[in-house]
C-alpha cells in the first residue's frame, strides 16, 4: 500500500467548501438528522455513495461532442450495445436511465414465475421493487459473513446450502445474484459460488439474475483471491461471470464510471421484446432508454476503462488503505476489506446503544457533525420496517458505510477521514445518544425518513 498512488492527474477541479462544527450542528438539525437532505456544498467528504458521483475521464468528456442525439437509431446506441454485448456476451441489450429501472422492467416480467425472490443479499431498490410487484424476498448470505473475525476471501457468496433447501420447497421466480454484495460488506461473489448457483438454478429451472453494477470489481477479487485466475485478464473473468447468468442488469453509475445510466440484458428474443415494451412506457425508445447519446458514449467508454488494472488496483487498494487505518485506529471493521467501501460496525462501535435507538443511524449524524464527513447507514433504518400493529422488525447488522465515490479522493482526503474518525472516537464516542425516528415513509425509508436524538 505503500505505493498508493493515483494512476492518473488532476485536469479539471471543484473546491470544498469548509464548515464550523457549529454551523454544522445547525444544518444537521435542519435536515432532521437525514444525511440525504444536507446540501453538497456543506459536505468536506463526500461518501455517501459511489453512484454517479465519480469522476470522468478526458476521453469520457470528449466524447460527449460526437454523441448523436437521434431519437430512433443514434450511432451512440450503437456502440454502447456493441460494448456491452462484447463485455458481458449478452445478445439483447435495453439501456435505462439508472438501475433501479433496469431491474424493475426485469422483474414485471417474472411475476407469475414464483412467489420468492432469492439472494445473496439484494440491493435496497432491488428489494422495494420486488416487494412492490409482491415477491417475497429471501437474502441467504453464506454463514462466513457473520463470522466477523474469520477472513474469507469471498464473503459476499451465497449459501449454497440454504439455496438449494429454498429452491426444493419453495415456489422461487428468480434468484439474484448481487456482484460484489453491496448490503453485505461489498464483499465478492467468487466464481465458484457463481458457477454452483448456475448449475441449483439449471437443476430447479430457476433462471440466474447477476445484479452486476460492480462487475469489475468483483472480477478483480477473483483475480487476486481465486486459485486459477491470476493470469486471466479482468475482461475474461467478467466474460465467464457472464456466462452463467440468463440476465442482468447493471446501474452504469457504478462500474460504468458514468453520471447515469443502466441496462439490462437477456438472452430471449421473446423476453427481450417484452422488456422494450415496457421500457416505450417509461424510459423511452430502445435505442436511448431514458438516455441521452452522450450519456450512451460516456457509458461504452466507461465500461472499457473501468477493466484497467491500474484502475482497478488503485481503487480496491484505496479501500484497503482506508480500511487499514481505521483497523489501527481501534475501529470494528469488516474484514476482510470489500469493493467499494469500508463498512464500520456501528453495533460493536456504540456498544451503548440498543438496536431500537438506531446506532447506525447516530453514527452517521455523529460523524458528519465532528468532521463534515457524509456516510450511510446500513442497518435498520435502510431495511428495517414498521409492521401494521407497530412492531418494529430490526436488520442483521447495523453498519455505516464509508463509500469511495471513483477517481475523486487521494490518499490525503482518505487520510482526513481516517485521522477526523480516530479522533472522535477517542474523544466523544461515550457521548453519542441514540436516534429516534420521528418520521418515515413506506418504501426505502432511509431517503426521506426525519429523526431527533433521543
Ligand atoms: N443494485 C445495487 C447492488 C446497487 O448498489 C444499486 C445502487 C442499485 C442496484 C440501483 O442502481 O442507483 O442506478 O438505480 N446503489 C447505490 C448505492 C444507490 O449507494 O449503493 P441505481
């Protein structure tokens, strides 16, 4: 890690802005302790979320200028089916204008399929939109997740045993793979657990989905972690990835190193017309789908840069380093490090604090109030629920993530962030309250929902 340097130069720059603790309090207030709801320009680190947040390259931005913009046809819809259809071997291609819609036109069409959705841990819009349509969702994470001293090198896999228990007795429309497994540490799926949840998919005719926005990074992992792929190159390995799924769908904002963006492909004409029917609905004609042709360049140039090892080693060792320092610094930590973010346990962190005072939750208000660092919360909030007679049902883990938006930060931001959490956590973590919810909504709560401390 020593030789954590960044593989490329800085050409176009956006300052950050600094805020007062106390203006910060203030501000935090106002958004009702919903990081979602602060403003950017009062953030100093940004790590939300690595979606659409990265930065383009030169090459990306020049080719905006030679994007066509034609309705029906455009040559940009071209290339980008091109790109795609020889990256990931699909034959029919659909752009949308993010995942989420990817992955909602997809699963309209296995609604009379079953009534489970079966996953390794399905991403929180993939779970609303499944719960939505009326599929029960089942996330089987292997058991080596919850171990959290053991270091497996793949614990994003799916249980394989739980998964062919389920796909005997139950009535299953899909099963999900999530690459890396975001919700679950953004830990990586190995090709093993891929090829082996192909063949109990194949024995029950179940067809196998690969949520695949971090393909990439998956591929890595396997690459350095899988015996017999270290000399396949990161374009093989996604290839074979691939292989074993019937369709995917992809958010273009994460491994398409682009602002926006999605597509999901199939192998079936038939299912492939169905999807173009709904995407006329809502996205738009099949060759943009909610897209502009520039936005289409910057995704079929982003899929091929985002294959680099240098990139790629430069973005999963700057999660290792982040990782690395707040491991020292005392901190419970995932390990071993994911993709695209260090997950810090905020359970074992605020051992003070009950499951019901939402410690993720606290954590992150915390966090950005003493350092103007924006986080997540994985936890409760995000995928707990209020049942009908009040009963509040409580996630597996309460983590808070710090997300690595792609080609933005150096190793002196990382430092700032690893430096401003040591320091509160020897300073003020004895002090943190809970976190009550004060105000929530039905789906995907964490983006709208109001708090208070307690
Ligand atoms: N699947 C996974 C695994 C994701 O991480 C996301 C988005 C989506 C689907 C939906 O894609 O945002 O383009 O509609 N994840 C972002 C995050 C929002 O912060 O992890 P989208």
């Amino acid at each position: 890690m020593e030789n954590l340097i960044e593989p490329y130069k800085i050409k176009s720059l956006e300052p950050i802005y600094w805020t007062s603790r106390e203006e910060r309090k203030e501000i935090l207030k106002k958004a009702h302790l919903n990081l979602f709801f602060i403003s950017s320009k009062n953030v100093i680190i940004d790590l939300l979320t690595d979606s659409g947040t990265g930065a383009m390259s030169a090459n990306q931005w020049a080719s905006l200028m030679n994007a066509d913009e034609s309705y029906a046809g455009s040559k940009s819809f071209d290339l980008f089916e091109q790109t795609v259809q020889e990256i990931t071997g699909f034959k029919h291609v659909i752009p949308t204008h993010q995942g989420r819609s990817a992955e909602r036109i997809l699963l309209s069409q296995f609604k009379q399929n079953g009534e489970y959705i079966v996953s390794n841990t399905l991403f929180d819009t993939t779970r609303a939109n499944s719960e939505d349509y009326g599929f029960k969702v089942l996330d089987i994470p292997c058991p080596e997740f919850f171990k959290d001293d053991e270091v497996h090198p793949f614990k994003g896999n799916i249980d394989l045993i739980a998964l062919e228990k389920t796909l005997k007795e139950k009535s299953v429309a899909l099963v999900i793979l999530t690459i890396t497994n975001n919700s679950a540490g953004a830990q990586p799926v190995s090709l093993e657990n891929i090829k082996e949840t192909k063949k109990l998919c194949q024995k029950y005719f179940v067809p196998l989905c690969l949520d695949a926005c971090r393909f990439s990074e998956n591929a890595w992992f396997i690459k350095k972690r899988e015996s017999g792929f270290s000399k396949k190159t990161i374009k093989e390995i996604v290839k074979t990835s691939f292989d074993c799924a019937d369709l995917t769908f992809v958010s273009a904002k994460k491994d398409g190193l682009s602002h926006i963006g999605g597509f999901l492909c199939v192998r079936e004409s038939t299912l492939s017309e169905n999807c173009k029917n709904r995407l006329i609905l809502t996205e738009g004609f099949p060759t943009y789908g909610g897209l502009a042709g520039r936005d289409l360049e910057a995704v079929a140039l982003g899929l091929r840069e985002v294959l680099e090892e240098s990139y790629l080693k430069h973005r999963i060792d700057s999660t290792a380093y982040l990782h690395q320092q707040l491991l020292e610094g005392g901190f419970p930590v995932l390990s071993p490090p994911g993709g695209h973010a260090v997950y810090i346990d905020a359970k074992k962190l605020l051992a003070h604090l009950p499951v019901s005072s939402y410690p993720g939750q606290a954590l992150v208000s915390s966090l950005y109030e003493y350092a103007g660092i924006r986080t997540c919360e994985i936890g409760s909030v995000m995928f707990g629920k209020t049942l009908e007679n009040g009963k509040e049902i409580y996630h597996n883990k309460e983590l808070v993530r710090l997300c690595l938006p792609r080609r933005v930060y150096t190793k002196s931001h990382l430092n700032y962030v690893s430096n401003s959490l040591i320091s509160f956590k020897e300073k003020e973590l004895d002090k943190i309250r809970g976190i009550k919810i004060v105000k929530s909504s039905p789906f995907l709560r964490h983006f709208s929902s109001h708090f208070d401390w307690i």
